[in-house]
C-alpha cells in the first residue's frame, strides 16, 4: 500500500489548470494486484448495463446538453480546443453506446462501462510504464506524444497551451481526456495502473467518491489480492491520501 501512496504522492495539476477551472478535481486511483486476464465476464455485463444506461440518457436529448458532457465542453473552449473537432472521452463514448461501447480488454472496458454509467471522464494507464508521477499541465509544445495514426507508429506534440497529462517522458494524455498516448496504455498485462477521474461543476464531491467507489470495487475481483489507493486533487485544498 505503501508504494501506491508514493505512486501517488508527487502527482500534481499546475495553477495554470485551475486558472481555467477553477472548479476541477481529479481524483487519482493507483491498483496493484490485478489479474484482468482472468476476468469472470463482470466487465462485459457492466458494458452491456452501460450502452442501456446511455441509450435512456441520450432519449431525452443530444449528448451535449448532458450536464456534465456540457461543461467538458466549455473546459475545451477555455484552452482553445474545438469540442465538435476532439470530444472529450466522456462524450465520444456516449455517442458510441447506439452502435455499442468498444470491447479492448476487461480493464479497460470496466474503466470505460463506469465513465458512462456515471458520466464522468475517466482514464486508465499502466503505471509501471511511467516515469515520475503524473502531472497535469498547460502544454508547452515541446512535450512528445506517441500515437498511431492511419496504422503507422507517430511522435506529435500539443498545441501550446492545451491541457495534458504528462510524466518526465512526455504526454501521457492529450486535451485534459481526449486521447492517451500508446507507451501507458492498459494491456492484458497490466498488473498495476493509475486511474484518473476528471470532474467538473456540477459533479459533486461526494458523486466523484461514488464513482471511484463502484470502480475499485468492481476492480477488487481482477485479482486475489488487489489493493488501492486514491488521491483528490482540487484547488485550495490539501492533499487527501486515502
């Protein structure tokens, strides 16, 4: 548990971040112990109950006048991004559940199943491939981003200003949730990662707890012996370990 808090303990979001919104929190969950190659299927139901979930949601109206998809929007507009160009990933999943959610691995198909049962942008690393803790940050341009694009292996680097998740050997997340860089990406693999939970006015508090709650709860069966903890970043606050 030790090692999970000092994981933990030097990740930081920059004054410029809340500059912008002063109403962010992230809250971070570091998990050892994982075993997702053995999954017992909990993730696949949970994806099934999240495209239903968001079928009923979207009934009433466009993804964008979801409260919280709506003030993901606006964060964009804040450092220049287009959110009709690059959606938020909360967002691109809610306009996946007609079609259906997309099945990667049982990880991250049970991070993706609790961002839209509980619309909340939510993401998953490995975090035995970082280096350093994260950081979230307004971009200075230098930072390199690995990605794919048409199939070919590619090195780009934000725009300067755009907010991302970065360790000491670059992005680790572009525009605060868009898109995550293919060196932490989750794998069948993955024994220990980091997961980070973006919220915004009007999630609250106690809505965020809730969430990482049902998360590491459905993460404690990927694993005899699964252990976590968390860390809530706000601004004016101090640091909170649980």
């Amino acid at each position: 548990m030790d090692a999970l808090h000092d994981a933990l303990s030097g990740a930081q979001v920059e004054p410029a971040v809340f500059g912008l919104r002063p109403d962010y929190r992230a809250l971070l969950i570091a998990v050892d112990g994982l075993e997702p190659g053995s999954s017992d299927g909990t993730s696949a139901a949970l994806i099934e109950s999240a495209e239903a979930s968001a079928r009923a949601a979207l009934a009433k109206g466009p993804v964008e006048d979801l409260p919280h998809v709506a003030a993901w929007r606006d964060a964009y507009r804040a450092f220049g991004a287009k959110p009709q160009r690059t959606r938020n990933s909360l967002e691109a999943l809610l306009r996946r559940a007609a079609s259906g959610l997309p099945r990667v691995n049982p990880l991250t198909d049970l991070y993706n199943a609790v961002s839209v049962l509980h619309q909340v942008p939510l993401g998953g690393e490995d975090l035995s491939r970082y280096q350093g803790p994260p950081r979230l940050l307004r971009a200075s341009g230098a930072e390199p981003f690995d990605t794919v694009v048409d199939g070919a292996e590619l090195v780009e680097h934000p725009e300067v200003g755009e907010v991302v998740w970065c360790d000491d050997a670059g992005v680790t997340c572009r525009r605060w949730n868009w898109r995550q860089a293919r060196r932490t990406q989750l794998t069948e693999h993955t024994t220990t990662a980091v997961f980070i939970l973006d919220a915004l006015d009007p999630m609250s508090d106690d809505e965020l707890a809730a969430t990482a709650d049902e998360l590491v709860a459905h993460l404690a069966h990927l694993g005899p012996s699964v252990t976590s903890a968390r860390r809530l970043i706000r601004a004016g606050d101090a640091e909170r370990h649980d």
